[in-house]
C-alpha cells in the first residue's frame, strides 16, 4: 500500500518558522532603538555657556634675535693662528676672539718705520744746512755793515779835508760812491737773509708734511697690526664664528658676528593664513623658557617663506627674563579681545568655523538633542563665542558626532 507523503504541510511549517524569526528580528530592533531613543547618551563631552575675556590669538613660533650687530672682518690677508672664543661665549667690546698673523703687514709695518726714521733725520740734516747757510749770510752782512761804517768814517773825514782843498773833488766823490754802494748792500744783504729765513721755513715745512704723512700710514698700519688680535667690538653674545685655525682670510672678509644681549627682538614665524590678522602695534605673549615676556609687533615681513610670514617683535625684558640670542621662542599674538564675551569650548567637529552653524544642543537632562542656529563672534585655540541670543544655561555638544545617529533622537 502507497503512503502520501504531505510535502505541502511540510513547506507551511518553514514558513511560519521564517517568519516567526523576522518578526522577533524587528521586536528586538525596535525594543533596541525604543530603549536608546530614550535613554541619555552615553559619555557626551559638553560645554555650558561661559562668561567673561575672550582672546584671539595668532601662534607662532621663532627665535630671538639681536637688533643690533657687530660685524667682525678680517682688517688684512692674514692667516688664523689661534681661535680664542667659540659661538655662544659672553663677550665685552675688549675680548678677544682670535688671533690673526699677516708676515707681509709686519714687513710694510717695518718699512714704514724705516721711512719715518729716513725722513726725521733728512729734516735734522736740512735744519742743521739752514742753520749754517743763515749763519754764513748773517757773517756776510755783518762784514758789509763793517765796511759801510768805516766808509762813513773815511766820507766824514775827507769832507773836511775837501772843503780845505786837501784833497780832490774826485777822491771825495769816489768815497761816496762806496758808502753809497755798501748801504745799498747792506739792505740787499738783510733782504736776503729774510728771504733765505721763508725759504728754509717752507722747505722744513714740507719736510714735515712728508713725516707727518708717514707717521700717520704707519700709525694705520700699526693699528691693523694690533687688529690681528681680533676684538669683539661690542657687549653681547658671540653668535657666529666663521673660521678656523690655518685658514686664509682675505681682507673685509667676515669672520664673526656678535649680537647685542641688552637689546633683543623676537623673530616669530606665523602660518601664511593668519598673517593677514597681524597688524603692527597689536601686543604679543612671548614665552622664554620658564617665563612669558611682554611685546609688541613692530614689524611685518613682506615675504611669505615656506608658506609663513616673519613678524618682528619688540620685548619688554629684565635680567630675569633668561632671554639671550638664538634663543627658541613661543609667541601669542593677540589679535582681538572681549571683556564680556559668551562662549564655549570649540567643538571637535566644528574645524572650520564661518559666521554661523547649526550646533547640537542637548536639554537639560541630556537625553534629547536639538539641532540649534548659533551666530560666531571671535575664537581662541580653545574657545569660539556664541553671539546673543544665548543664556548661561545653555549647553552643546562638542565631542565628535559620527558615532551618534541624532535622526533616532528626533533631529533632521
């Protein structure tokens, strides 16, 4: 006898069987999203409205700088025999960095005293000639005037002897004619002993210019020769030593630099963004090591460097300050700052702030959240601010918000 096997039973069976685990699938689904939908969310990251100074700030980072240098170069070709300092030292406007050597200064520093030496004894040989040319014309003059009165004497006596007929008119007027001639000699004789006097004077006078001429290289050279002792030239920092021992230098060539310790800036470097929010005169937070020092900008570069743009600040230090050159620095500037300000910290989703959002705005219990149109003023690294209408109480969300599905809490 054939059994009829009921395969149409069978298959009403599975069916119920699937559709039984659908409709506990959607129980479960719908207990799951009721229980969370009601439920406060887990571990939100809020922050209530605040109240009072809000600082915008532009950060950047730099070092500082001195505003005042001391070029050091090289006053001759020389060669470095020994380097007495090193980047970093202390230095006053005496102390001595390196020592240089140049054998060709120390032969024209020779030569020179050589030829001064050669020119003072040409000027002792010259003024002995003058004297003894001055003493030969004077004797000259002397025997003139010698002469002139003697034939004053023989005029006097032969005049007598002239008026008695003694003697003949033409003897008389013979010795005349020589006392005539020996006074015009004498005064020759005096003109040129004065004339002889501006001669000898002008020639002793050029002489010492040529001395004074040579005194004066040699002094230059020996002051270049004392200059291969290498002075810093200035109170400050030794910053830079470009040098070392055996090396040739050329003369202007530079060597070091040392900067002023009493009068530093700070060179900050802001990203190319925010450059356009610094303006000269706006006060700046410079951190120097342990402590936070006063500025103001005072500069703004024009040229934009790997994409930031180098502000100048000028520093209110004292000698606590720890502040010396090539020193790294933090600098805040500040931009714009609000006495009475409301304002939250900055939420972590909010990356580009514009002049107004929809934030998430939870009620005070937590459990519902809604999505609210909130007006920006000004922002800090840590604080945006909510313009009115806003109250103390209100509270946002500021943690990140991919991980919550805000349609199950009502908000579209």
């Amino acid at each position: 006898m054939d059994i009829k096997k009921e395969k149409k039973k069978s298959f009403n069976i599975n069916n119920k069987l699937v559709f039984a685990a659908i409709l506990l699938i959607a129980v479960v689904c719908f207990l799951y999203s009721t229980v969370n939908s009601e439920r406060a969310i887990e571990n939100p990251i809020l922050s209530q409205v605040k109240r009072g100074e809000l600082i915008q700030e532009v950060k950047g980072y730099g070092v500082l700088q001195s505003r005042t240098f001391q070029q050091v170069s090289a006053p001759v070709d020389s060669t470095i025999e020994r380097v007495i300092l090193k980047p970093g030292a202390k230095v006053d406007a005496d102390s001595i960095i390196m020592e240089l050597s140049s054998p060709e200064l120390s032969r024209q520093v020779e030569k020179a005293k050589l030829d001064v030496f050669k020119l003072v004894s040409e000027k002792q040989k010259m003024a002995n000639n003058h004297r003894r040319e001055m003493l030969d014309e004077k004797e000259r003059n002397l025997e003139l005037e010698m002469q002139y009165q003697q034939i004053k004497l023989k005029k006097v006596a032969e005049s007598n002897l002239y008026k008695d007929g003694i003697i003949s008119s033409v003897d008389y007027k013979q010795t005349e004619l020589q006392a005539e001639q020996l006074k015009q000699r004498l005064v020759f004789s005096a003109e040129k002993i004065e004339q002889l006097a501006l001669v000898q004077k002008e020639e002793l006078s050029f002489m010492e210019k040529n001395i004074s001429f040579m005194e004066a290289e040699l002094k230059a050279l020996e002051q270049k020769q004392r200059q291969l002792l290498v002075r810093a030239g200035q109170d400050g920092v030794l910053q830079a030593l470009n040098a070392e021992v055996g090396q040739r230098l050329s003369i202007g060539e530079n060597i070091a630099l040392v900067g002023s310790t009493s009068d530093l800036v700070a060179m900050i470097k802001v990203p190319q963004g925010q450059a356009d929010k610094v303006a000269i005169g706006q006060g700046v937070n410079v951190g120097i090591r342990s402590n936070t020092v006063i500025g103001k900008v005072i500069r703004i570069d024009p040229v934009v460097t790997d994409n930031t743009v180098l502000i100048e600040v000028a520093l209110e230090l004292d000698e606590k300050s720890g502040a010396r050159p090539q020193l790294s620095v933090d600098a805040a500037i500040i931009i714009n700052k609000k006495e009475q300000a409301y304002f939250i910290d900055k939420p972590n989703y909010l990356k580009h702030a514009k002049a107004s959002r929809m934030l998430y705005k939870l009620d005070e219990g937590g459990k519902r959240v809604s999505k609210e149109h909130v007006n920006f003023g000004i922002e800090s690294d840590n604080y945006i601010e909510l313009l009115p209408p806003v109250s103390l109480d209100d509270r946002f969300l500021i943690s990140e918000i991919s991980s919550f599905d805000f349609e199950s809490f009502g908000v579209k």
